[in-house]
C-alpha cells in the first residue's frame, strides 16, 4: 500500500488544542486535537501506516494504536488525506489573504471562534495588514469577545486606515456615547451592506420589523387610504412595501444612494431622496398623514431632534410610527453593536416634548442578533388636532 500525506489541497493552522485545516475545493474544515495533528504533521509521504502506528502507537493509550489505522481511512474517506504515490510534501501553510477570506466566511457563517483562528493567524503572518485586524476584529464581535473585537479595530486604525465605520464601533467599546452615528459612517455602512441587504435581514436574521410595525399603525389607520405618506430612513422600501395601500403619494428619504436606488427598483414610491432626516425634516414644506420609521432611528441616540422634525411635518391628527432596540439604560445607550438602544420613559419624553401624543407604546421582537432575539419598541405618536 503506498503511504498517506495530508491532501495538497489542505491548508492548516497550528492551534493551542492542535491543528485546523481547511479543504477549499470540498469547502471542508477539520478540527484535530493534539494526537490528531501530531499524527496529519507525520502524514507526508514518507512512511507506511504501519510506521506510523509504530512511532504514534507508544504515545496512545495503552491498546488505542489501532486508532492510528482508523484515524487515517477516516481521513481518506473525508479528503484530509491522500496516498501519496511517491511523492512527500510538508502541511501547506496559507497565505495572508487567504487566511482574512477565510475569516471574512467564518464570520458570514457565523463560526465566529473558527473565523478567530484564521484572523489571529493572519495578523501573526503579517501585522502590517491592516485588513487581518479588521478581519479578527469583525470575527471577535461574531464571536461576542467584544475586548478582542477592541484591541483588533485599534491596532486597524493604528495602520493608518481612514474609517468612519470603525471608529464609530470603537466609540461603543470603549463606552462612549456620540449623540448619534456620523453621517458618513452610516452612508459608508449602507453603501456596503445594500447589495445583501434584503437576503440577508430576512433570510439570516428572521427581520420582522416592517410587518410589526405596520401591525401597528394598521391598529390606528386600518383601511385608510388617500394619504400623504413619509418613510424616513426607507432603505430598500421593506417598510414602504406594507405602506402603499394607504398612499395617494409616498415619499422616501435615506442616507444612502445605494439603498436608494434599491428602493426605487420596487416602484412604490413617488417621490425619493438622499438625505439626512433631521436636516431634511426641518427644510421641507410638505405635511403628511404618516411618518414611518423602521429599524432606523437605531442609529440615533437622542430622539429628539427627530421627533421635533417630524411633529412638524405631520398635519394635525397625523401619525408617527417607529421602531428602536429597547435599552434598560435611560435614556439611551450605544451598544458595541454600534447601535443604540433606548429606555421606554426616553421616547414618552421626547414625545411630550415635540407636543406628540403617545398612541401606542409596545415591545416586541425586531429580528435575531449573534443568534438571540433582539427585543425592539414600537411606538405610534399622533399629533394633536382632527386629521
């Protein structure tokens, strides 16, 4: 019989626990204790299965040397090893940026332990990159290890990188508290996150928002129809989906053009721009019957310029419904997410102060995060006067 090698294709890792390897063309991953990588790193052409029972048998338990021969058909049979033929060959070590795709993946995933053991691998072959400490950075907040998650965006930024993004993100994990995400940190995000928006909100993180909130204006509306509608931070229009059937005209605005032009894909919406909501509310002539605000106002830590804006633009007896993260911390708080949640007596208060009257008020689930639900509110201001 000839003798076994780890597969050429087979990249692997050296672990504290033993060795990870990854096959890309069966997109594979294998995890092997100690004795497991003792004997991969013995497997490289060289020896029989025999010899190899012989040197690794004496360092088993006593009678487990035949799990040497099993060890290895199970790594045949799963493409972790070949016959070698002949020819020998060391374990294939990756490269720098196959070990940041790899990380990236295992995020996606979310295998957030095993996308560490790629990104902590990369920034020790090449800590100059500063997209191996974006990756272990983005890997640790899969993971939850938000000090990691830390120390990795610091030692980014501490290549010179220019990203309003992460600087945002390091704000929440090192405890501060903007008054709000910057412009241009929320453009940036949404510009990235567009093309997979959708899929990925639905699909992925079971989002529920749009119908729950529309759930509750439905409670104050129900079959109202000819009405001047606003959808603030509209995004791809999954809010404005649900809304049509109470419009005569409705009107989008968001931060970002990408998701703009998203939304004007579906053809729901009459009228689209991009801008910031403060800016835009306090500058517009319209009046409109509903203001709408879906998994927006998240990246906001002070409600009240934007509830100020929009009593404003509402007509008398008009509606503004919304949904945010809810927070025990009053009034609000920026979470290492780099959003922010906000406590139920700051939205009664914000209200109050825009002269809005508090409909509806009522906690429920917004969509999932790191694999648990994420509790939101969702609140229905009516300003006062007859419609």
């Amino acid at each position: 019989m000839t003798n076994p090698m780890l597969n050429p294709a087979v990249g692997t890792i050296a672990t504290d626990e033993g060795y990870v390897a990854y096959n890309p063309g069966s997109d594979r991953l294998y995890t092997m204790n100690g004795q497991g990588a003792l004997i991969a790193e013995l497997c490289d052409g060289s020896r029989s299965v025999d010899e190899l029972r012989a040197l690794v048998g004496p360092l088993l338990p006593e009678g487990q040397s035949a799990d040497v021969g099993r060890w290895i058909d199970d790594g045949i049979d799963t493409g972790l090893l070949v016959w070698a033929d002949g020819s020998t060959g060391a374990p294939r070590e990756f490269s720098t940026g196959e070990l940041i795709n790899l990380a990236i993946r295992f995020s996606e995933y979310g295998s957030g332990q095993t996308a560490i053991v790629f990104a902590k691998r990369a920034t020790e072959v090449n800590p100059e990159d500063p997209n191996a400490w974006h990756a272990l950075g983005r890997a640790a907040g899969t993971a939850g290890l938000h000090d990691l998650r830390r120390d990795a965006y610091e030692k980014y930024l501490n290549c010179g990188v220019e990203d309003p993004v992460i600087f945002h993100q390091l704000a929440a994990l090192r405890g501060d508290s903007p008054p709000r995400m910057p412009d241009d940190c929320v453009r940036m995000t949404f510009d990235n996150f567009s093309p997979v928006y959708d899929k990925r909100m639905r699909d992925q993180l079971s989002y529920q928002a749009p119908e729950r909130l529309q759930d509750l204006i439905r409670s104050e509306m129900g079959d109202a129809a000819g009405l001047e509608i606003l959808d603030i931070g509209c995004g791809t229009g999954l809010v404005g989906i649900g809304l049509k059937g109470w419009a005569a005209g409705m009107t989008g605005i968001d931060l970002s053009p990408k998701m703009i032009e998203l939304a004007r894909e579906r053809g729901i919406y009459d009228r689209l721009e991009v801008a910031e909501i403060v800016d835009w509310l306090g500058q517009a002539q319209g009046q409109f019957d509903l203001i709408a605000s879906c998994d927006c106002l998240i990246y906001f830590g002070d409600l009240g310029p934007v509830a100020s804006g929009a009593a404003r633009r509402l007509k008398p007896g008009g509606l503004f419904g919304f949904s945010v993260e809810r927070g025990e911390r009053y009034p609000f708080e920026l979470t290492p997410s780099g959003r922010y949640t906000h406590h139920p007596e700051h939205v009664r208060e914000v209200a109050k102060q825009a002269g809005l009257i508090v409909v509806r008020l009522e906690e429920g689930f917004l969509r999932n995060e790191l694999g648990l639900p994420v509790t939101g509110l969702y609140a229905l201001l009516r300003k006062p006067g007859d419609a």
